[in-house]
C-alpha cells in the first residue's frame, strides 16, 4: 500500500516488493514477494477508511496532487496488478 505521489518511487517500490530488488543492493535483492500493489487514493482503498480519518490524513494529500495525477497513479498500480511476476 503506498501513499507517496513520486512516480519514480512508485514504480521502484512496486517493482521491489513484486519482483525483488530492481538494483540489486538491498536485502530484496533476487527475492520476489510476488505482492500486490495498492495506492491509498484508489477508490477500493479509500472508501474502506472511515470517512473522518480520510479528511484528517489523506484529504489534503488529494486535494494537493489533483484527479489527473492521481489517474496516473491508479493506472500505474492497475499496470503493475496486471503484470505477471516472472522471477
């Protein structure tokens, strides 16, 4: 489950925890966890944090990136679900 907005760190975090470390440096190295990877914002995730923790934590975070970017992300991480782990 991420919550950064970066989509470099998007993409590197998914692919660490779905494919192993892409840099091969850190403990993750070769080790595939093969795990899903989820936005906060995505609609599947958001409407299951009560209503009043996701105006005091996330709302602002929303309202700062804006639909189009968090579009992206949303397709990024469906990209990502989509992919099949071959390591």
């Amino acid at each position: 489950m991420w919550g950064v907005t970066n989509e470099q760190y998007l993409e590197v975090g998914s692919r660490t925890v779905m494919e192993g470390d892409p840099s091969w440096a850190g403990p993750l190295a070769g080790e595939a966890l093969h795990l899903k990877v989820f936005h906060v914002l995505e609609p599947e995730i958001k409407n299951q944090i009560p209503p009043d923790v996701y105006e005091a934590e996330l709302m602002l975070l929303e309202l700062a990136i804006g639909d189009e970017k968090i579009g992206k992300m949303i397709a990024m991480m469906e990209g990502f679900r989509a992919q099949r782990v071959t390591r």
